[in-house]
C-alpha cells in the first residue's frame, strides 16, 4: 500500500482523496516485532519520515494498529486494522528497457582531495542482517528454529501479513536463476515453504506481488485439486511446487527489493580504475581521464610528424640560404667580369685601336687600322672654304706602306 513520505506526495493523494465520500487505507502500521525506537512503519519498508496525524492521533495503539486518511481531509487516524475502508496502492513507474546508447567501458579517475564531497559517495546496494542477497532483491527464509524472528510456522494468508509488516512480500519466483538461488537455501531447512504463488478465479495462477507467472516448477501431477488447494509451497528438500490447502502452517520466504545507500569512499591521492557506465546523454561527460588519454594519443601520433615538418622547413631555409649566397657571389664575379671589359676597352681606345682624326690636323704618324672614311659633303654647293669637312685618315699597319689617295693630294 502507499507510503507518504513527503508533504508534496501527501498533498496529490489529498487532491484526489477529497472527492470521495470515505476514508483510505494507507501502508502505516504499528508494530513492535523488531522493538524499534519509531514503531510506526511504512508497509514498503520505508522509514516514517512526515506525519499528518490528526488532533490526539494515534491512541489506543493496543487496539488500533493501522491507519487512515480520513474523509475528505488529509490528516491521519489509526484505525482497528479489520476495520472495511477503501485503501490506496502504489507501486513503482515501470520503465520500458531500450538498447543503451553506451557501452561500459574502463574509466581511470584519479582521486585527490581536490575531489567534491559528493563524488566520493557511491551507491550500493544493501540487504538487512539475516537477509539473503540475489540480484536486485534480499530474501528471508523464516523457520520454527530460525534465529532471524521469533516467529512460528503460519498460514499463507498469516505468512504474507508478516512479510508485508517487514516491508516485503512473499518471494516470487519469476526466473530460473532465482528458483536455483532459493532452492540453494531451503534444502538447508528440514521444512516446506510457502511462496507467494495462488489461485483465484479472476486471476488464475499469479504472484501476490502482482506479477504474471513465467517459469513454473511443478511436481509431477501438479497442480491438482484446485477447489481447495489454492496456494503453493516449495517441496522439502527439493526445488519443485505443490499447490497446497492455504490453512496449512508452513514456514514461509519473505523477498523486498535492496536499499540503495550512499557509501563513503576513502580519499587518496592514487587514481583508482573504476569501471563505470558511460551514457551520450552524460556523454557525458566528458571524463577527465578520457580528455587526458586521449591528448596522449594525439601526442603520440602528431609529435613526430611536427618534428619531421620543423626538421622539413629548416632543411629547406639552409637550402633558400646556400642558394641566395651562390647568387650573389656569381653576381659579383659577373659585376667584375664587366668592370674589366670596360677597362680593357678604354685601354684599347686610350692605345689608338680607333682613332678619329680632324682633318685640320695632321696625322700623327702612327700606323692604325681604317676606322672610318668620309668625303666632303660637296653636293650643295658649298664651298670648300666654307662647307665643313669632316675626314678620317687611314693609318696604315707598319706592314704596308701608306699611299695617299688622289683626291686627297
């Protein structure tokens, strides 16, 4: 039955309760079977956290070991548990199972002081003392000479009532691996054991828990005489079912789901490899390992390409260098090429190699090659006193001898 734990959760029951003409049943009870400091618990095992008692409520808790939501309020009064109310059920929101979009991978966090508080809590899943673990689940085999409770063998009906005070509900068996895990225990135990399977008309075969029946164990010829046979019960010693009369006192197997709690982790200053689930919705994160890992992988790969490259362009500066040094010593050859050239040619001018003569002036009498020979421009009709004349003389080699021409006689 529901358990109230929170004044937002008391205040949407009141918002749906006060529209109906009579009170509610809820999960609260009184009991004293483990002699605990708070008496009242919750029927899901959870601790009484918020209270919404009414006026002098409880009392007479010798008699009145229940509650209720009264009519049209949302304050509480414990009520005698035979008492014919409504009530009100809850149970968790199922969640459809989706292929993950992650995979679990190793994740190295290194731990330090550094640290928030709150990533050294991590979760664990827990049972209590004396109950047995198993998957999601803890489970209790209550015996005459059982040391968990002070308690005796009991009808069906009787054997619930008690798992439902713990928190719990009689065991379903819904998977080969848990009927294996359960038999494991109660081949220990000289007794039979009533589970949480049973027959009604509108039903047929269910767990009390609510859940459809999967995997069964029969024993040979079972289930027979179901008009009067209507519960179910582990055989002796073995791992198989017989429906049986739900009267019969039998012991009996409890099963609730583990508490999830908050485990302190120690502080070190080592990284400790943890293995963790890593979803693309917290993708995310980013973990800080993986952004050191994988800056080491890029290291590894890129830093010897940027030596290759810095070793690459300082090859090829030396080579830019060498080439600019030839050039300009080969320009400074050629500048000195040149400068001789000149040097030989105005030493060629300066000895007489060719030389213009005014004809005003004689020739000196050294011997040159022609270099130009030209006749007085007399065709204008200038004359010869006044036209100017320009002429070039012809300096014989020393192996000749010179010969003046006729006109110039």
């Amino acid at each position: 039955m529901i358990s109230l734990t929170t004044h937002k959760e008391s205040n949407f029951v009141y918002n749906h309760t006060k529209n109906f003409a009579y009170g509610f049943w809820i999960g609260l009870r009184y009991t004293n079977i483990n002699k605990t400091s708070s008496p009242w618990t919750w029927s899901s095992g959870e601790k009484l956290r918020i209270t919404k008692w009414n006026k002098g409520e409880p009392n007479n808790i010798h008699v009145e070991h229940c509650t209720e939501i009264l009519k049209k309020v949302k304050v509480w009064n414990n009520q005698a548990c035979h008492t014919r109310l409504a009530w009100i059920c809850e149970k968790p929101m199922s969640v459809k199972r989706q292929a993950p979009l992650v995979t679990e991978v190793p994740v190295t966090i290194a731990a330090g002081k550094s640290a928030q508080e709150n990533n050294n809590k991590a979760k664990v899943q827990t049972c209590p003392r004396k109950w047995k673990g198993f998957g999601n689940s803890c489970y209790l085999f209550v015996t005459p000479s059982s040391t968990n409770f002070d308690a005796d063998k009991s009808s069906w009906s009787k054997a619930r009532k008690y798992c439902m005070e713990m928190g719990s509900d009689l065991v379903s068996l819904t998977t080969d691996e848990e009927i294996n895990f359960v038999y494991s225990h109660s081949r220990n135990f000289a007794h039979e054991f009533w589970i949480g399977l049973r027959y009604t008309k509108a039903t047929n075969w269910t767990w009390s828990n609510g859940e459809k029946l999967g995997v069964t164990k029969w024993n040979k010829g079972e289930p027979n005489d179901i008009t009067r046979e209507r519960c179910v019960q582990i055989l002796k010693k073995l791992k198989f079912w017989n429906n049986k009369e739900c009267h019969v006192l039998l012991a009996w197997i409890c099963e609730k789901k583990k508490v999830i709690e908050r485990q302190e982790q120690p502080v070190t200053d080592d990284p400790v490899a943890i293995t963790t689930r890593k979803s693309t919705q917290e993708n995310m994160s980013k973990d800080t390992n993986s952004s050191s890992m994988s800056v080491s992988m890029a290291l590894y790969i890129f830093l010897p390409m940027i030596l290759l490259a810095l070793i690459i362009v300082i090859i090829l500066l030396i080579r830019k260098n060498n080439i600019a040094a030839k050039k300009t010593s080969s320009g400074e050859e050629n500048d000195g090429k040149t400068v001789n050239q000149e040097n030989n040619d105005q030493a060629k001018t300066e000895s007489g190699v060719y030389t213009e003569l005014d004809d005003n002036r004689k020739p000196d009498n050294t011997y040159m090659p022609l270099v130009h020979y030209e006749n007085p421009d007399v065709s204008s009709g200038a004359s010869c006193a006044t036209a100017p004349r320009r002429s070039s003389y012809v300096i014989p080699p020393p192996s000749h001898e010179y010969e003046m021409p006729d006109n110039k006689r």
